[in-house]
C-alpha cells in the first residue's frame, strides 16, 4: 500500500491527529489486518511532518496494539479495534499529568516488587545478563539512544528474573503506556544529559549488586530510590509540585 487517505496536518507535531486518522482507518476497515503501512518516510510526507513525529504515532499505534512494528521499520496492521481489555484513559494519547503520574505510581509499585521477588528466584544466568547491561551502560553514558534502550532492557530483564510471567506482562504493559505518555520527557531529560545519566548507571548498578547479594528488602529499597528519583525528574518537567 502506497497511499493513505489521510488529511494532512496544519500544525507541527501532532503525531495525536496521525495515531487518531490511522485508528480510524483501521476501524473503519479501511486498513484490514494483514495490510502493511507505507513506509515511515511516505507517511511523513502525506501528513506534511517530520519522520520522529510519524515514529512516535506508529509507536502510540503498536502500544494500543493496532499494528506491529517490525525490524527495518516496516509497519503491518494485526487487530481491528483496542482491546477490550485496555483502560479507557489509557486509549487516549493526550493524557493529562494525572495519568502519567498514576502510570509512574504503579509502575513503582510493581517494580520494587519486581526487586524483592528477583533478588530471591533469580538464576545466575539472570545475574550475568544484568551485569553485562550495567556494563554497557557504564560505556554508552550520555548517549540518549543507547541509553534508553539499556534502560528498558535492563528493567525487563529484571521482570523477568522474577520468573512470574504475570509480573513479566504486567510491567511490559505500564512500560508501553509510559512510553507513549513521556517518551520525549525520558530521552531529554534521562539520557541525554550525562550527569543524570551517570547517576542512573549507578543506581541500577546498586540494584544489581543487591539482587547478587539476594537481599530481597535492600534489592527492593533500591529500586524505590531510583523510580522515586526518575518520579522526580517527569514531575519537575510537567511543572507539578515536588
């Protein structure tokens, strides 16, 4: 597929109004499952904005579950409509800071947990595979791009280190919304300054070195310093009191 019928945009990065005509493509059945999107660079064209702004709509698409993003870049719709399962407020992309903050409140929640349960049933093979990313962190700081990725890397591999898959869903479902509510928030203020970014490192590098020692109550006091820190930082950019 070439073209979309699609209206293009009057203001700039409005990547809300490409996820909404989209949606409404696929919901209408003018997108069916299967169909493959044009590519990143078509669809920046017809919608008159820039290619990051596409990403991050094609993102909002993919964390609603509407299409799959595969490696290359290349973009296929996979279900009709949302899940009946997702919660309204997280459908819309405008969320107001009250959403973002209970987003970051239970993502706290569940990872401290995450922590405690790690720090008990974790594998050796868990335990190499934290400390080489906390190697690769201590290499790429102030590199925004690699850092957000290690960053996401590493808290999903200590999701898994719980050996719950529950929690392991649970947390890839809050990460996705959190994505798509502060993504520029994370990269600007997270990673791309090297200061925050070395503190970062070290906080993740405590938390490891307490699941090493299977301290469950040290492991998950840990965590909460570093989220709350994290916390701290969003809040502080949405102009929220501290």
């Amino acid at each position: 597929m070439s073209s979309l019928n699609v209206e293009k945009l009057s203001k700039r990065n409005h990547y809300e109004e490409i996820t909404v005509q989209i949606k409404r493509l696929i919901m209408e059945g003018k997108l069916k499952i299967g169909d493959k999107l044009p590519s990143t660079k078509e669809i920046s064209e017809q919608f008159g904005v820039g290619r990051s702004t596409t990403r991050e709509a094609l993102s909002a698409l993919k964390a609603m579950g509407l299409i799959d993003i595969r490696q290359g870049g290349g973009c296929r719709v996979i279900r009709e409509a949302p899940s009946e399962g997702d919660l309204p407020e997280l459908q819309s992309l405008r969320m107001n800071r009250e959403t973002v903050l209970e987003l970051l409140e239970a993502r706290e929640s569940l990872e401290v947990s995450n922590a405690s349960i790690a720090a008990i049933k974790h594998t050796d093979e868990d335990l190499v595979a934290l400390r080489q990313l906390i190697e690769q962190m201590a290499q790429t700081v102030g590199d925004e791009t690699e850092g957000e990725r290690l960053d996401l890397q590493f808290h999903l591999t200590l999701a898994r280190a719980t050996h719950n898959s529950i929690m392991v869903r649970l947390f890839e479902s809050i990460m996705n919304h959190i994505e798509t509510a502060i993504h520029d928030i994370r990269r600007v203020e997270l990673y791309a300054s090297t200061a925050v970014a070395e503190r970062l490192y070290q906080q993740h590098s405590a938390i490891v070195e307490a699941i090493g020692m299977r301290d469950a109550e040290l492991a998950a006091n840990r965590m909460k310093q570093h989220l709350q820190h994290v916390e701290h930082i969003v809040r502080k950019h949405l102009g929220e009191p501290e």
